[in-house]
C-alpha cells in the first residue's frame, strides 16, 4: 500500500503528527510519501527518521490513498494534487472548523486503523472546470469549493454578464459573483448568504458578493448547466480565484465554468455525516431555549 500525505508546514505541531503517522503504517507493509515542501520540512526539522519515505517531486507519483493534515484549505491543494488521479483522500483536521478535513487531530488513529480495514465510506464531491476565451493557462482549472469572479480594486463595484445554457439570466452589480459546488455550500457562499446543500446534490450554486440590488438572491442550477460569463469594470481588469488561487484577467476575457470530468474521492467515517458537521461545528439548528 502506498500512502501520499500533505500538510500544512506553518504549524510545527505537525511534525508530531507526521511522527505518529509514521509509527503507525511502519508496522504494515506500507510506503509513505510525503509532498516534496512537506518532506524538506520534516527533514530540515530532523524531528522524524525519513527513511524509507519517498519525496513527492513535481506532483508525479501514484498512491492508494492521500492524507491531508491540516484544515480545509490544505485539503484544497491535496485536492488539487490529486486531480484526476482517483486516490481517495482523508482529511485531519489540526485547522478551526474543518468541512472537508473533518476528523479530529486526537483521533487520527482510529481513522488510520479504519483504512487498514477498509471501515470507512466514500463520498464523490463534484468539482468546477473553468475556460477562459483568451486561452488563459490556469495551473490546475479546477475548483472544489468555488470560483469567485470578483472586482480587482476597492473602488467599484463591477458587472457581470451572466448566461446560464445560452440564456441571458442577469447582470450582476456587485463586487463580484461566486459559483460554488455543494461542497463549497459551507465555505465562502456560505458567508454571502448562499445556502447550505448537501454534498450528494447534482447541483451548483451562484451567489453575488456585497450586491448593488437587495432583491438579487443566490441561485441553484443543475450541473450539467453550462455557465458564461462576461465582466466589465472601471479597471478594465478583475480577479477571478479558483479555491484561493487567483488569476487577474482582462475584462474582454470571459469565462465558461462547467462541471468536471471526474471526482475527488473523500474518505468519511461511517458513524458521521454532513448533518453532524453543520450541528458540531455551525451550531445549525440549535435552539438555546431547550
């Protein structure tokens, strides 16, 4: 068995981590390898023996399963290692809330045991896949929890064309626009007043950010809909970021998100869904009067 781990290195209490991890698969017939910034990390430190642990170089490697050990945005760049590789991917979580890396730093053992043992479920999460008409090469043009289209000064707000499967749907006033996945549901969209979806739904998610119109709401759409979009700003320019990473475009540049191809693959415990994250760690629908 082969075992690709990411982490955050600006925490060093994730050399403990790492030491426990290695302890653990060292008594199984298993290879760990470790993402190449990670692995400089830990072997600067000498806090962990490397040997026999493979160094991860230029995203070429081929694993069983992935670790991410640290919050949810380090569960985004695993995501976005992992790609299309088809590896199932588990998240600890050492960060605050933690959607996507949901299992507790204390109880990392127990989810490790549940791999050797196969005791776990998978989730499929769908991703966004974005083209831009100027032939713009994103690094990886995929989003897990959001794209968010957004004005690249303070100034102005900017607008954005908007059609939905060729229809011209609205024009947005706003300081920008989110398309988010059910995944993404929890995440930024959340915190412009998108609304909370199931991670199973076939849906995505358009959310203005800050909108000139108060009678503008977010939208669900299927997602199989293919989404266009055309900006204009004061600037002549705007940002668009896929899950945090962040391009500056010319505002003759316009976007098409559709859904990907494939899927990334998490691993949950069996005993624990999306409605006990929101519950622990939203405090969704807890009424302090009972």
């Amino acid at each position: 068995m082969r075992i690709a781990v990411f982490g955050n290195t600006y925490r060093t209490e994730i050399l403990t981590h790492i030491q426990v991890l290695l302890n653990f698969f060292n008594q199984f017939n298993t290879t760990i390898l470790l993402e190449e910034e990670l692995y400089n990390f830990v072997g600067e430190s000498k806090f962990c023996n490397l040997d026999g642990v493979e160094k991860i170089v230029n995203n070429d490697f081929e694993a069983d399963y992935a670790l991410s050990i640290g919050g949810d945005g380090t569960f985004l760049n695993t995501a976005a290692h992992i790609g299309n590789k088809n590896i199932p991917v588990l998240g600890i979580n050492t960060g605050r809330l933690g959607f996507l890396a949901d299992i507790p730093a204390e109880n990392m053992l127990q989810a490790f045991e549940a791999i050797m043992t196969s005791n776990y479920r998978i989730e499929l999460r769908s991703l966004l896949f974005v083209e831009a008409s100027d032939g713009t090469n994103f690094d990886y043009p995929y989003a897990l929890n959001e794209v968010s289209v957004l004005k690249q000064d303070s100034s102005s707000m900017i607008s954005i064309n908007t059609h939905l499967n060729g229809e011209a749907i609205h024009t947005y006033q706003a300081d920008g626009l989110l398309v988010a996945t059910p995944t993404g549901s929890t995440a930024y969209s959340m915190s412009v007043g998108g609304p909370l979806v199931v991670p199973q739904a076939q849906n995505f998610i358009l959310s203005p950010v800050a909108s000139h119109s108060l009678n503008v709401r977010p939208l669900i759409v299927p997602d199989d809909w293919i989404i266009e979009l055309d900006v204009k700003s004061r600037s002549h320019c705007y940002q668009v970021s896929l899950d945090g990473r962040t391009v500056i475009l010319n505002e003759k540049t316009k976007l098409k998100i559709t859904k990907a191809n494939f899927s990334i693959k998490i691993i949950k415990q069996l005993n624990h869904t999306f409605f006990d994250n929101l519950k622990s760690k939203l405090m969704w629908g807890m009424d302090k009067r009972n």
